[in-house]
C-alpha cells in the first residue's frame, strides 16, 4: 500500500472516495487489528497513510518524530514516510477549526463538553482552548477518567457538546452516546461522524431547535491537509467546498414530506433525475409488495395496519443511501418515521396551494385513499397535519411554481 487509511473499522469511510476526487487514485482502506499496529509501521511498507480510530495515540510510539502540534495534542492521524523516517501530523485539528468557522460555532467562554477520551477528543480539547473557550470537560466509559455518562445526562450547565466517539456512526444509527433532553443550558451538538448526515444525537438536537453541526466540513478539509502533506499541492477553501458538496450530494437523501396533490412523486422523480440519485415512492412500494391499493390495503387492515406497514418500510429505507424519498401523506403521524429518515436525509415539506392540491387528488373523481373520500376531511387532515410537516421539515417548498424551479430552489436551499 502506497497511500491509505488504517482502522479496525474503515470499510464504511469516505476517505477513499475523497482522496481519489482529490486525484490519488489509488488510496486503500486497510483494517488493523490492534496487535497488527506495531508490525504495519515497523515494516514501512508505505508512502502515506491517514490514521483513524482506535490508533491515533498508539502510532505516536512508532514514529520517528512528529509535528509540534500533534505533540501538543497527543494525537495523530496522519504519517509521512520520508525514505524510512516516520514523521507524524495532526491534520484533524486543521479540520475541526475549519469546521467551527464555516458553521460560525461560538465557543468563546462557553461551557464545552467532549464525549470521548481518545486522540480525537484530546484534538478537540486543544482547538477550544485555543478558541478561548471556558470550561472543559470530557466525557468516557472509564472509570476515573473524566466525567461519567450518567453525570453527562444530567449536566444543567454544559453549552457546547462534541461527539467525538463512534457511537451512532453508519451502520449503527439509530445508537446516541447520550440523552440530551436535561441539558437545559445546551446551545450546540457537534458530531464529528458524518455518516449518517444528521446522527441520532443530531435529531434530538434539532427537535430541541438547538444548532447542530455534522463532521462531513471536518472530513474533507482534513483530507485536503492530509493531501498537502502527501503531495505538496494545496487544496483551496473553493475547491474544499465543491468536495464537500459533491460528498454530501453523492450520499445524502431527500425526503419529500406533504399532501396527497402536493406533487412528491412528480417533482420526486425529476429531481431524482437531476441529482441521479435513485426514487422511491413509499406508496408505490407498499402496493406492489401487497399487491393491493393503498384503499385495499387499508379496508382490508384498517389505517393502523396499514400505519404499520408503512413504518416497517420507512425503517428500511431510512439505511438508504443516495435516494429522493416520497413519503406518504400522512407518514407524519408518526414522528418517529421522520426522525429516522432524516438521519441520513434533508426533509423537505412539498405546501402546496391546498385548492389545487383538491383539484389534482379530485378532478378524476381519485378516491384511492379513503382518508380523503371528500374535499372537507382533506381540508381537515391538511390542517391536523400542517403543523407537523413543518416541524419536520428542514425546507419548506410552497410548490405554486413550475417543476424547473421548484427543482432549483430544493437543489439550492438544500446546498446540494
């Protein structure tokens, strides 16, 4: 291996992806066990590698020396083979600053806590002290090293809370490291994992209304940095955000969230196109596994048979990848179906003009669902579930424009 990225846990990265968008087209992901780390760096068999968990403070031992800053830190997570001299960096710190400047993150004197005690955390605990924040605490498993997670739970004073552990990271993601909803002072949730775009912990936290920061902006400008070190060619602040949007656009799903009439499967289809991303129409999907109409389905089960059906399927698809997801009109109802596909997916909420909404669900005389056998009880439905499709929604789209722009203002709104 030339160039590469060593984990016991690395089949999930992007790293490869990214590297390779960068130019380096042959970057390989390799598992380590911890008792293969001494042996894999001993032997040198490499030009480059990115250090990943759990090896970030074990490489240290290894090497020949290290920057200042990765000495500071404690941590490393890249090395550089110069002709048999190991030298180690800290590239994650170059890319967790970038990461709190571009989502104007104020730590100044806040109350900050790091979930987690290994080479991530000890970075992130020097960025803020050199970002001037006011307490810091960290957050681990180990008894006696650090506050407990039990005391985390009930923390009323913390501002600014860092995940830096990997719990709730793809395939895992329904997993969060901690309950969030006593921490009655909490502003800021920053998870460094990236996969899925918005963690468990995240959903939580936006629910509250609280700022949440994903770690996708701390991966791509860590690979630039990482990439400088690997080639002598820097990576500009443009170019790092056109990465960062080709990552997010190439992975991330959209959810599109309203009323039978408001156009999901229509617009759906046509952005899916545009983005080349995959469809889905989760109504679509349970007929034909049914082999029934939704109206069958539903006379056939009643509405909460049905309501179950559609949550087992929503389950599936929120561990999709790289979709446009149509949701049923009333899948809102259940708030959990929403909060799992937004962890790895922008909601977006189709409002259209509720009379032509009617006139496109009605103008056939189209009474497939019988929740909405009449133009009143639509009305009524869109006026019980108004107020959850916005809360849901990371987008509000007012669909009374042409499918051309509406496709434009999601693709713009959603920064893909």
């Amino acid at each position: 291996m030339k160039y590469g990225l060593i984990g016991t846990d690395v089949q999930y990265s992007y790293s490869k992806k990214l590297h390779e968008m960068m130019g380096r087209d042959k970057y390989e992901l390799l598992i380590l066990k911890p008792e293969q780390l001494g042996l894999f760096l001993t032997k040198k068999d490499f030009l480059g590698i990115n250090v990943t968990m759990p090896f970030k403070v074990d490489c240290m031992q290894y090497l020949d020396n290290m920057e200042q800053r990765a000495r500071q830190i404690g941590s490393v997570n890249t090395i550089i083979n110069q002709r048999g001299f190991l030298m180690g960096y800290n590239t994650d710190y170059i890319g967790f600053m970038y990461l709190l400047n571009k989502n104007n993150v104020d730590v100044f004197g806040k109350d900050c806590v790091v979930m987690g005690s290994g080479g991530t955390s000890k970075m992130i605990r020097v960025a803020l002290q050199n970002k001037g924040a006011g307490r810091i605490r960290y957050c681990s498993r180990i008894k006696n090293n650090g506050m407990s997670y039990r005391d985390l739970a009930n923390d009323i004073d913390v501002q600014v809370l860092i995940n830096a552990t990997p719990v709730g990271r793809y395939p895992n993601i329904e997993e969060k490291p901690v309950d969030i909803s006593n921490m009655k002072s909490l502003e800021t949730v920053i998870d460094i994992n990236y996969d899925p775009y918005t963690s468990a912990i995240g959903v939580d936290a936006k629910e509250r209304g609280l700022k949440y920061v994903g770690g996708i902006d701390m991966l791509v400008m860590q690979a630039g940095a990482a990439h400088k070190l690997f080639t002598n060619k820097r990576i500009s602040d443009d170019e790092i955000a056109k990465l960062t949007k080709k990552i997010i656009r190439g992975s991330v799903n959209i959810i599109l969230i309203g009323m039978m009439g408001a156009g999901k499967t229509t617009i759906g289809k046509k952005l899916a196109k545009k983005l080349k991303k995959r469809f889905v129409d989760t109504d679509d999907v349970l007929e034909q596994s049914a082999d029934a109409t939704i109206a069958q389905i539903i006379n056939a089960r009643g509405v909460d048979g049905f309501r179950a059906m559609e949550t087992n399927l929503i389950d599936k698809c929120a561990n999709l990848k790289n979709t446009v997801i149509a949701t049923g009109g009333g899948a809102i109802e259940n708030l959990d179906n929403l909060r799992k596909l937004r962890k790895n997916g922008i909601i977006v909420f189709l409002n259209r003009d509720l009379d032509a909404s009617i006139e496109a669900v009605f103008a056939d005389g189209n009474k497939n669902r019988p929740l909405a056998v009449s133009e009143e009880k639509f009305r009524e439905l869109y006026q019980e579930r108004y107020d959850n499709y916005c809360m849901c929604a990371d987008i509000i789209i007012n669909n009374n424009e042409s499918i051309k722009d509406i496709i434009k203002e999601i693709i713009e709104k959603a920064g893909l």
